[in-house]
C-alpha cells in the first residue's frame, strides 16, 4: 500500500512540474500568434458580451497543457519501464489496458474534437461565429460514448450499476446507452461550467483527486495514478488561471477533461456518486436547462438573468473571484462527502 501511495504522489507530482514548465512555452505560443477567446456579439448575448468584453484576446486552447502533460507523463514512465524494469522506477508505469487505455484514448478524442471547436471559433466559424454547433457536439459526444459502452460491455464485461448504500443491479444492454448518456452529460456539464477565470479547473481538480481515492480505495491503483496525474496537472493550470487568467482551458480542454471524468465514474463504478462529487456541473448543468425551457414553454421570460448559473450571479453583483472561490469550496465540501458515502459502501 505504501509503494502505491508513494507512486501516485510521485507522478501527480512530476506532472504538475511538467505542466509548470511548459506553461511558458505555451503561453508564449498562444500570444505570439493572438490564439485568444472570442466574444460573442451582444445580440447574441448581451449580459455575457457587456460582463466578459474585457476578456476578449485572452488566449484560449489552455487544454493543451492539461492533456498534453498528461500524455507526456503517461508515455514517458511507460517508455522508461521498459529501459530499467526490473528496476522500482518500473512501478510508476500506469499504462494498462484494464483501467487506463479507454479513459486516455477517449481524452484524446474528445481533445482534439474540442481543438477543432476552438480553433473554428477563433476563426469565427459556426452557425454563430463560435466554433461548432452544439447539436453537433452532442453528437460527436454520443459517439465516444457508444465507443467506450461497446468497450465496457463486450471488452470487459461490464453490465452493472452500484446505488451506494442499496447494491449492484445488472442492467445488461442497456448499459451502453447508460454509459453514452453519462459521458454526454459529463462532457456537456464541464465545457458549460468553463466560464470564468479558474473555476473549471478547480472543480474538476476537487472531482478527479476526488475519484482518484475511490478507485484507489477499490484497487485501481493504475486508474488511481491516471487521476493523480490528471490533477497534478489541473493544479498547475488552476495556478496560472487564479484571477486575472493568464489563459483559458478552451474546448480542447474541457471537453476532454469532461469525457474523461465520466470515464472514470463509470470504471470505479460510481455512477450514482458522480451528481455529488460533480455537484458544482449538475447545477450548472441544471441553470442552462431550466432556462432554455423557461423561455420557450413561458413567452421568452426568464428564471436567470443569464445562464449558466456562475454567469446569473456575476450578472447580480458578485465579483469573479468570489464566484470562482465559493464554488470552489462547495465542491470540495461534496467531493469529501462523495468520498465519505463510497467508503460506508465498501463496509457494508
């Protein structure tokens, strides 16, 4: 157990030093060639347009350093295993098929999916000027979630749910479906809350330190390591993005970050435990919902002055940095309950 800890505290450690050193670089990169978030016209959405103008030219695509260092993390320990084993420098190569082939391949699909959104919307491309449409996001998120669903349920015989404190129920083929849902709605949930200066990444940097103890308390010791490393990452990227942001996460990022996380939930077999850990998404999820039927089934009247909710509040008075640090602390709070209600399951 303590060789374990010790290498999930040595990989989040060296990917938070590695994103650390490449931020610089990358920055530079994302200025030098003005790569920098758009802002919608005000017909679009004029509380959004008049509360972020500032931010205009920001550099976006900031995901990058996230997904990027967790690839280069991931394949540099796999590749120096080889060169030492059977040396203990060995051990910190997570990078097996069991528990982490499908969360990263899935990121990096969902990253480049993104890339291409950021990329069309600094172009002014899109229905919008905006990059892809969301309809079409959906679909493209439909799609890693049936790959990843197929793979669950003919490649590792996966057809069960746990309800914490309840038990496990097979669900057979409507797995699939289930497993396309949750990695819609967590894709969906996290590119809608990447709205202001760190918030994003703190919440999801709560989530995956969150989920990283359930699969390390289950015996995923690799998927444990992935989510170290993940969040090594997303620390070192929070550090840069503490109000002023030096840049944004983009598409890029939260969409594979997103897909990732849903990933994970599925693989410890959390499903029922992803609403708490992820309470900060549901609700922001929740705010953009509620809105959209509001104005469709009550003559265009709204319940927010702009959604998602982080935008409502911004729009009533409270600062950014308030936002950012409250939302922060509710999701910790729910990540530790999460935690908490996972390890009264195991006992039982």
């Amino acid at each position: 157990m303590l060789t374990s800890v010790i290498q999930i505290g040595v990989l989040g450690t060296c990917s938070f030093f590695v994103a650390t050193a490449l931020t610089p670089l990358v920055t530079h990169f994302l200025y030098k060639y003005k790569i920098g978030k758009q802002i919608r016209g005000a017909g679009h959405t004029p509380i959004f347009s008049a509360l972020h103008e500032k931010k205009r030219g920001t550099p976006t695509m900031g995901g990058i350093l996230i997904w990027g260092t967790v690839l280069i993390v991931t394949f540099s320990f796999a590749f120096i295993s080889t060169l030492v084993a059977p040396h203990p420098i060995a051990k910190l190569d997570f990078f097996v098929r069991s528990e982490t082939f499908l969360p990263l391949g899935m990121m990096i699909f969902a990253a480049l999916i993104g890339l291409i959104d950021d990329l069309w919307g600094i172009k002014g491309k899109g229905k919008n000027e905006d990059g892809i449409r969301f309809r079409y996001k959906i679909v493209w998120y439909l799609l890693i979630g049936l790959v990843g669903g197929l793979w669950f349920f003919y490649k590792l015989n996966w057809d069960v749910v746990t309800i914490p404190l309840m038990g496990t129920y097979a669900i057979h083929g409507w797995y699939i479906p289930l497993f396309m849902f949750i990695i819609t709605a967590t894709g969906v949930s996290v590119n809608e809350t990447d709205g202001l200066d760190g918030l994003a990444g703190g919440v999801l940097l709560c989530a995956f330190v969150a989920f990283g103890a359930i699969a390390f308390a289950t015996g995923k010791v690799n998927l444990a390591a992935l989510c170290a490393v993940i969040s090594g990452a997303l620390l070192s990227f929070v550090w840069f993005n503490i109000p002023p942001a030096r840049f944004y996460m983009g598409d890029t990022g939260s969409m594979a970050l997103g897909v990732t996380l849903g990933v994970i939930a599925m693989l410890t077999n959390s499903l029922f435990l992803l609403p708490i850990i992820g309470i900060i998404f549901v609700a922001e999820a929740l705010s953009v919902i509620l809105q959209i039927l509001s104005r469709r089934l009550r003559n265009g009247k709204k319940i927010f002055k702009s959604a998602p909710l982080h935008h409502h509040l911004e729009a009533i008075g409270w600062s950014e940095p308030k936002i950012v640090m409250r939302f922060w602390v509710i999701s910790g709070v729910f990540s530790v309950l999460g935690i908490i209600i996972a390890l009264i399951d195991m006992k039982i």
